[in-house]
C-alpha cells in the first residue's frame, strides 16, 4: 500500500467514496424492490463509487423488519453483480444494528448470506442512555467478529454520546482482524486529525473515512481515506468529484465542488446533523426530480405536508434542478402515507400543491 497519504485511499480496497442509500418503499409502506434495484443501480454506475451501504440510518433501518433487512441486502448484492458483467466492483455492505451480541451475530449471518461483502457494525442503542464498559465496547465488536466472520465496518457515533468509542477503544478494535474500516462520526474537530493520525499508524489496513456530511471538506482536508455518507446517495457525481479532490490535495478543484454542495447540502440538512428529517428531505427532493420511486417514509415518522413539498421543490427548481418530472408522479405515488382521514387530507393537499409546482 502506498504511503503518500494523498494517495493512499486510491490504493485502499476500503478508501474512496461510499453512499449510504436511500429505501423505497410503495404508499402502503412495503418495499419496493423494483424501484430500490434501479436506484442502486443508477448510483453504482457513478465512476468514483466504491461501494454501496444499505440499511444504514439513511436507509431507515430502524423501521425494517430483520427479513426485510436482508431482502434490501439480496436486492442490492443482486443488483450489483447480476446481468452483464460490470467494469468495475462495486462492494455491498449492510447496515446491522441490534441490542445484542447474540442478535447482531444473527443479523451479519443473514447479510452475509444474503451477499454483503462487509456489514456496517451500529453500537447497541441502549449504551446511548445507560452507557457501557470498555471491555463491553470491545467485546461486542470481538462477539459478531468471531460469531459471522465477515468483514466490518465500525459505525462511530458522536463523542457526547455514551455510544461512541473512545481513541483507546478504537485503537483495540482495529485489532480485531474483521474490522477493514471506521466510519467516524466523532464530531470533535479538535481531535480529527489526532485520531485520525494514531488510527492511522496503529493498523494502516483499516481505512477512516468521514461521516461528517455537514463537515465533510474540512474532515477530508485534515485527514481521511474516503467518506462514507448519505448525500452520496443523493448527489454522488458531486460527492465524488469532492472527495477525490480533497484527498488528492487539490484544494481549488475541492473548494469548486464544495461552492455546488453547499446549497444543496444547506436545503438537505438545514444546517444540522444527519437525521431522519434530512433523510426524509433528501428522499423527498430525488423522488421530485424523477430520481427516486417515492417520497415515502415509514413511521413513526410523518410525512412532509404539502406545504413543505412545494417549498422543496421551489429551493431545488431555484438552484437549477428540475421537479417536473417527480411533481407529475405525485398522484400516483400518493406523496404521503399517513393513515386515516387526517392523513388523506393532508395528502389531497400535497396532491394540489404539487400540481401548482407543475402548472
């Protein structure tokens, strides 16, 4: 592997860019796994893209049954390596999130049976109220290695979390032998770079790349092997012209990309952190561009109003992208799914608005 840090991630089998994908779903909530398939394969056919991460937050997994989890999981591997033979290799990765070592071993068997090539590993949520030890945090990471045996990505939550690991958490779990990757989501820019250096020098196998969809020039700059987030998802032609010229240390060509992420990024994230509201956005803005099968999103989350759709697509149609072709689907798709008369209401008049953005 070279050690020219600029180029290092070209060379990584764990650099570059991932996308952390979307999931369709029909208005009565079921997959769609028509819908899904064309997504990833419109995303795998971006030059620049490593792999693809189903089941992550952005893809709702905590809204999905375990056998849907793995049916996404079969749709993607299918996706990516049925039909004509592909120019290049695009890896598959499922997101596993469970309370328990026992659970989350059964949920990196069924994606690794299903075809993911590596899981993206989500710490027990409990830990976010009640905390751990160390030797727990450790050892939740060492039970799925030994009980599924297949390649891990380590998902970092925030530092003023109780879930995230700290420096010396991560520096033991980078010995386990599964672990090829974290995804640091820290959010402690006083110690990006630290962090990123030690990781670096203690196990150079295992590739750190950012989350940081709302920091992600600044990450990218001080030190990173790729990025693994949700907006090369939304935008990955973008996303990869901007990573790779950070990474490549040429900072007018990032600083270029970064003028056009910007305001996108700004409509999508409003200034904040990933989240449900900005998945839901974001899924909203694809499917009104004709990107995206439906702005569907699962409950308990509710779905944007009319209101909100119409000013989503003026922002985008006002940036330049087109919604003509998402705002005809609407009647069709339903644009929301929300139960009962309250929610039929709401749908009518999401239906209405989107025929004005149309008109």
């Amino acid at each position: 592997m070279s050690t020219n840090p600029k180029r290092r991630w070209e060379q990584h089998p764990w650099g570059g860019v991932f996308a952390a994908t979307l999931c369709a779903f029909r208005p009565d909530e079921s997959l769609d796994p028509e819908g899904l398939g064309q997504y990833f394969a419109d995303l795998a056919s971006v030059e620049g893209i490593r792999g693809l991460v189903c089941n992550g937050h952005t893809g709702e997994v905590m809204s999905l049954r375990p056998s849907e989890r793995e049916e996404v999981t079969r749709v993607l591997a299918r996706t990516l390596r049925g039909g004509a033979p592909k120019p290049r290799a695009v890896k598959v990765v499922s997101g596993v999130c469970a309370e328990g070592s026992h659970e989350a071993i059964d949920h990196a068997l069924a994606a690794k049976a299903a075809g993911a090539d590596a899981i993206l590993l989500m710490p027990p949520h409990h830990w976010l109220r009640f905390g751990r030890s160390s030797r727990t945090a450790v050892g939740f990471v060492e039970d799925v290695a030994a009980g599924a045996d297949v390649p891990i990505i380590i998902h970092q939550y925030p530092a003023w979390t109780k879930a995230g690991y700290s420096l010396a958490e991560m520096l033991e779990i980078v010995k386990v032998p599964q672990v090829v990757m974290i995804k640091m989501g820290t959010r402690d820019m006083s110690r990006w770079l630290y962090d990123y250096e030690k990781l670096q020098e203690a196990a150079p196998r295992v590739s750190v790349v950012t989350c940081h969809d709302e920091f992600l020039l600044p990450t990218l700059l001080e030190g990173a092997d790729g990025a693994l987030i949700g907006f090369a998802g939304f935008a990955p032609e973008l996303m990869v012209e901007l990573v790779q010229a950070a990474l490549s240390g040429d900072l007018p060509r990032a600083k270029s990309a970064q003028r056009q992420v910007a305001p996108l990024a700004r409509l999508i994230y409003n200034f904040g952190e990933p989240g449900c509201g900005a998945h839901q956005r974001m899924k909203t803005a694809l499917w009104l561009m004709g990107r995206f099968p439906g702005p569907v999103f699962r409950r308990p989350v509710r779905p944007l109003s009319g209101q909100e759709i119409q000013q989503l697509a003026d922002s985008l149609e006002e940036l330049g992208f087109s919604c003509s072709n998402g705002a005809a689907k609407l009647h069709s798709a339903g644009g929301n799914n929300e139960p009962g008369k309250a929610g039929l209401r709401v749908k009518r008049r999401a239906v209405a608005k989107a025929r004005a953005i149309g008109s």
